[in-house]
C-alpha cells in the first residue's frame, strides 16, 4: 500500500508528520513524501524543512493521498499542476485525505464537489465558494475523502483511516506505541471551547500564519 | 529566545515535529534544528527525513534544548560527542527537555541523577540504571528538566513550557491555532487504559521500532 503525502512551501509541519507517524507504522505500507520538486521543502515557520523523496511525477497511483494545509496552499490553489497531479492520482486512489487547509486543495481540484468537509476553523467559511459542505467536526469521512481540522486533527485522521485500512486491532496498537493518550493543559483547542474574545483575537492577528488565504 | 531541537538518525518524527510546531510560534522563538552533521536526517521509519539547518558545534547556547527518541537512542547513548555537547549547552539552558526515550539521552549525560523523569512507556524501566527516577506520568518537570512520555506527549509538554515561557495566555492561543482539541478514537493511548493482552504483544513485538534498546 503506498502513502503519498504532499509537499509544498509553506505547509504546516504537524499537519504532515503527525499522520504519518501512525500511518507509517501500517504494517506493509510504503510512505512516499513528494513535491513538485524533490529535495527539502520548507514549512511555514521556515525553520524546518521535510525532504520530498519524489517529484510529483513519479508518484502516479498512490493508494491513499493526504494533502497538510499551511499558508502555502493559497500558492497551491492558483498551481494548476499541482492541482491536476492531486485530480489525477485521485482517479485510483482508495482514500484521498487532508489536514488542515489541505481541504481547500481538494476542493479545489474539484473532488469535494457537495461532499461534507472540514478545515482548519478559520478556513471552513471558505469551503463552500469551492463547491465542499463546511462541516465543523474534527474528522469528517464523506466516501473515500477524509478531512481532517486543523493540524494537530491530523493524528486523529489517521488512526480512523487506519482502522479502516488495517482494522481496529491495528489501530489501537499503533495509538498505544506513539502514546496517544492527550492531555491538553489548556481547553481551548476548540472554537466551541475556547473563550470567545481569544478567538475574535486570533481571526484579526497574524498568529496564524498556517491560515489560508 | 533560541530553541534547539536535536536529530540523530532513527530519530521518530512526531517526537520533534510536535513540540516544533507549539514552541516555534512563540513570540520571539528562533527554532534551529541541529545534528552531529548538517543536512537531512532520517527518521526511525525511514521514509521522511528533516534538516538538520547547523552542526552541533554551531550551537552553543540555546535557551531550550529538546532531545526527541527513537530507536536511534541506542546508538546515541554510546556516542560520546554527542552526549559532551547535552552536557554543554545544558549549562546555560533554561530548560532542557526530552520527549519518549529522549530521556534516556538527558539522564545518560548525567543531567538526569536524582531527578523525575518520564519516557516511552516501554522504556521507563531502563532510567534508574542511568540514575532516574522513573515517573509514569505523561509530562514531568523538576527543576528546569522536562520529561514526556512517548511520541504524542511531546505536544502536551510543548503546551506545558509554553506556558511557562511565554504565558498562559500565550499557550491558549497556540493550542486553538493548532486545533489541539483532540479527540482518539480509541482508548489504548496509555498501558493504564490499554488491554493488557495489547500491552505485552507490543513488549514482545517489534512494532515499537521507536523503543530503546
């Protein structure tokens, strides 16, 4: 089973890497990190950059796609290329999946066409211009595409995706080897959690660089 | 404020990429990921590498240092050069910290004798050998060290010190940006909650790649 995850400049790291900690870890799966350029891509905090293993090119049939979001996909969304590579492996994969902004690429691509999706909670007003449901939950499954809120939602994703790829067992395996026990000091992770003037506060400020545009 | 995050080979992903993305978007963090050589790093799964942006050499005085785990300890618990350079910046630091077997790194330069510590759960054990005490909870400080349980933990502990750095106030709002509202599909994320029967498989497998030796 082959795993792409893509790769632009300006995605957001966790989006990323927490996904494919679990799905990584399916036994038989193959993970294969692309860009349209191979070599280091760098994340939005500029601070790290993830190395893409294969030029979009060589990635043709990958069995599940997952797409991170970042500030880099208002780039992306106006990368026909880019766009068209996600629409074309799409036609077989068995899964196509995203983080974050990640959504607004498949929508984009066309492939969210009145499905129910998620987004990072400040991006979810801009699915429906792209044709997507906005559905406000964490993980939101609607056929063979997966959405995932932003980030750190990522995590949850692929423990979904796994119990459905290599059953429930798997799953719980994989949640108990990377510790997956959260416990957040803060309860604000959430919109509906988190008090409503810090919300306001981070809709107007630029703390959030992994928004879309 | 200098953060530095430390990569060696069979490093595992989300034990650095989870606290990067917390502690980076403090105001004021400068984020550099460092390795005995510059360039891209392998992860325990193999399939994703990070870069490495300066040697050790090059960093001599972070504010923080993070030391993530991964099979790779094993190898890094006998290089002695590596272990020197803990020691060093250690003694200007204003936290030192680890994630999963990261603590077995902090305790076998010495850093840790005496002191609560926590790391993977199947690596616990092998911290009062190197002069730990072993404390099975998901986030430990004591005194400027700062230990977490496996994998995941690192993002809980990121929250922890963020706070600590930068304010409660701060931390709220980097765990609403990164949508850490999280939400496990299973409950096996800690030996208290898993099946016993799921917590010896794993012992005995080699499923846990991340684990010390």
């Amino acid at each position: 089973m082959q795993i792409a995850i893509l790769l632009y400049d300006g995605f957001t790291a966790l989006d990323a890497v927490g996904p494919y900690e679990i799905l990584s870890r399916i036994p038989g799966a193959e993970v294969v990190f692309t860009a349209a350029r191979p070599g280091p891509v760098r994340t939005d905090m500029t601070s790290l950059a993830l190395t893409a293993d294969a030029a979009l090119g060589e990635v043709t049939a990958p069995d599940l796609l997952l797409v991170p979001g970042g500030p880099g996909t208002a780039d992306v969304l106006a990368d026909r290329s880019t766009l068209d590579w996600i629409r074309r492996v799409d036609e077989t994969t068995t899964w196509t999946t995203s983080v974050c902004s990640g959504s607004l690429l498949l929508a984009a691509a066309g492939l969210l066409t009145g499905r129910r999706a998620t987004s990072h909670w400040i991006c979810l007003d801009d699915l429906p211009a792209l044709g997507a449901v906005p559905t406000p939950e964490r993980v939101v499954l609607d056929g063979k595409y997966a959405t995932a809120a932003g980030v750190s939602a990522g995590i949850d994703l692929a423990l979904h995706l796994t119990g459905r790829l290599a059953g429930d067992e798997t799953a719980e395996a994989i949640q108990l080897v990377v510790e997956y026990d959260p416990q957040p000091p803060y309860s604000t992770g959430s919109v509906t959690t988190a008090p409503a003037p810090l919300v306001t506060a981070l809709r107007a400020s630029n703390l959030i660089v992994g928004a879309a545009a």
